[in-house]
C-alpha cells in the first residue's frame, strides 16, 4: 500500500484536474457566447444541466467503486472530461446541452472515489484535515481555470484553450494508472450492478439524522459555491466592465482563499472536535460576503472587490472539506464511498437549482445584485440550523 501521503497527494491532483475541466467551461464563457451569439447569462442553464448527469453518476458511482475501483472510476472520469471538452468545440449548438451532461458524468463520482480511498486509509483523528486537504483540488482547479484559461483564449481562441484542458485530463489519467493496482486491492469484480444501487445510499444517509443535517447544508453551500464560481467572471465583464484577464484573476483570488481556507477549517474541526460549530459559522459568514458581492457598483476600487471575493473563497469555497470528512466519519464502515455518493446527490440537487435560480432572478430583474442575494438565503438558513444543533 502506497504511503498515505501520496494517496492524498494523487487524489488531490485527480480532483483539482476535474475541477479545472468544469470551472474552464464558465471562464470561457464570455468569449464562446460572443462567437456563437448567445447571452453569456445561458452559461447558468449550461452548468445546471452538467451537474444533472453529474448528480445521476455520483448516485450509481458507489456500486461501480466496489466493483471497479476508485482509481479505475477517476480514470473513467478524467476521460470523460477531456472527450466532453473536445466535443464542445466542434458539436452544433442544439448538442450542446449532451456534452453538458457527459461533463457531469465525469466530475459526479470524483469525491465519492476519493472519499472511499481515504476513509480507510486516513487515521481518525485526522479524518476532517487530510479530507479538507483532499478537497483543496476543487479550489486549487478553478485558480487554474481562472490564471491559465483567459491568457490561453485571448491568445489562441476559446477553442485551443478548451482543447488543452482536454489534453491535461488525458495526461492526468496516465498518471493515475500507475497506482492502480495498489490503491484499487479492495475492488469485488463480483460486487453486483442493480437497481438496488439507487437507493443503498439513500437508505444509509436517512438512517442517520446526522448525516441528514449535514447533507442538507452541503446542498445549500455547494449551491451558492458553484453559482459563485458560474458568474464570477461574467459578473465583473458584464456589470463592472472588467476585463476578462482582470476578473479571472478575481476568481482565482477567492479560490486562493478557498484552498488555504480548506486546511484552516479542517485544522479546527478536528481540534475542536465540532464540525457542526465550523459549519455553521461558514454558513452564516458566506452568506454575508454574497451581500457584499451583491453591494459591488462601478466606483469600487478593484482591491476593494478581490477582498470580498477572497473573504467569499474563505467562507464559501472553504467548507467542503469538514462536511465531506463529517459525512464519511458517520458512515457505516467500508460504506463512506456509497454514502458520499448519496450526499453528492443530494449537494448536486443544489447545484442543479441555484444557478438556474440566479440566472431567472437576474433576467426577471434585470440586476445582479438582487440574484446573489437570494441565491444566499439558503445558506443562511442552515448555517443559522447547524449553529443551534452545535449548542444543543
């Protein structure tokens, strides 16, 4: 068995490399939708429709994880991200919404695989930071996506750039393959594929009242997260009159945050001993800095602006791994990947709805700042409800 060093380290790289595919698709957003005519704003009903087919694999990923194991999944998942970011550039327009949904499938079943890595090589006293650190790859992806994606389109076209992704993915799956054999020994090529694989993991996480609560407030964070991350760069282009260069650096500023922040919040939940008190305050403070994005006009200073979007990375991007590491301590044991499918479902069902829901507010109103503030209220509401079962 490999060092548990180096299984975190190629998990962390197999995540940050999948996020870089997903995050790269809004970044270069605004460039795409002014070469094939479209409102940058559809962007929103893009990443909706890839976290349906990314919601639909997390659910299935745990039975194909015991089968196949998890490295063998991320290889499977890393393919899928650089054959879905190829097809983006060459398929007509009415195609775009299947390539949306293959780009889910390959980015749904990464934390469930990761997360049953980890669950049985990871001491417990460490479960929240080695998860936290796990998950710095979802942040440390989109600093990628926003420092190397708009240099690569304004010099070579939106196309080239999404085609070097592609190739990263592949790469990234080569080098996966050589610690397959050691990290994939637990794998039952008999373990069977069956409908029963749908609802395994809803019956483990409704078990728990615990995992409930935490699973809920994952889909509330991850919902304002990913709408973050959706119109970040469109938000400062399209309303503050940015440039791309400009706003990608702001986005990769709050996943800077984000990464850092990963390990601090991981650090102090398992010294404290109180994932609940860590979310809930992540909760109530992201949504403070969403009405600080929401409060930007043309007369902020641009340092003004990367301080609210680092104070958002710390809070909004942060969480991720002291829920994902809460959720795979209170699972039944050898069970972490099945149940994390079952909350990557779930957190998905957020994803799918929240940005949807801030692309209708904006069209309706016609105004940015009064879609980021009701895409917070979610995230308010069980920061507030993890605070008070904290104190019980």
């Amino acid at each position: 068995m490999p060092s548990p060093t180096l299984i975190l380290a190629i998990t962390t790289a197999i995540q940050s490399i999948v996020a870089l595919a997903t995050v790269a698709v809004p970044v270069l957003a605004p460039a795409a939708a002014a070469d094939l005519g479209l409102s940058v704003g559809m962007v929103g009903y893009f990443i909706s429709i890839m976290y349906v087919g990314a919601s639909i694999s997390a659910l299935v990923s745990g039975g194909l994880i015991l089968r196949y194991g998890s490295i063998r999944v991320s290889q499977v998942c890393l393919g899928l991200c650089a054959v879905s970011l190829l097809l983006l550039t060459i398929v007509p327009l009415p195609l775009i919404p299947v390539v949306a949904v293959l780009l889910g499938c390959g980015y749904g079943p990464i934390t469930p695989a990761s997360s049953h890595v980890l669950a049985r090589t990871t001491p417990p006293h460490m479960m929240a930071l080695t998860f936290s650190i796990k998950q710095t790859g979802v942040p440390f992806g989109a600093v990628l996506a926003g420092l190397v994606v708009p240099p690569l389109t304004l010099a070579f076209g939106w196309r080239t750039a999404a085609l070097t992704v592609a190739v990263a993915c592949l790469l990234m799956m080569v080098i996966a393959q050589t610690l397959r054999d050691a990290l994939d020994t637990d794998r039952r090529l008999v373990h069977p594929l069956s409908l029963a694989n749908f609802t395994t993991p809803f019956q483990l996480i409704f078990a728990n009242p615990a995992i409930v609560r935490n699973v809920f407030t994952s889909q509330s964070y991850a919902g304002l997260q990913l709408t973050f991350v959706t119109f970040a760069v469109a938000y400062l282009t399209e309303s503050l009159a940015y440039t791309l260069v400009a706003a990608g650096l702001a986005l990769s500023c709050a996943n800077v945050g984000g990464v850092v922040a990963r390990i601090v919040w991981g650090w102090v939940a398992d010294r404290t001993r109180s994932a609940r008190m860590v979310l809930g305050l992540l909760g109530v403070s992201m949504a403070a800095a969403t009405l600080g994005i929401a409060a930007f006009t043309p007369a902020w200073p641009y340092a003004a602006v990367l301080v609210v979007y680092v104070l958002f990375g710390i809070t909004a991007v942060g969480w991720n791994g002291v829920q994902i590491a809460e959720v795979a301590r209170l699972s039944p044991p050898g069970m972490a990947g099945v149940v994390s499918g079952g909350n990557t479902f779930i957190t998905f069902l957020g994803i799918i709805l929240l940005p949807a829901v801030f692309t209708l507010t904006r069209d309706a109103t016609g105004t940015w700042g009064i879609a980021f503030v009701v895409v917070c209220l979610p995230a308010l509401a069980m920061g507030i409800m993890q605070l008070v079962y904290a104190r019980r």
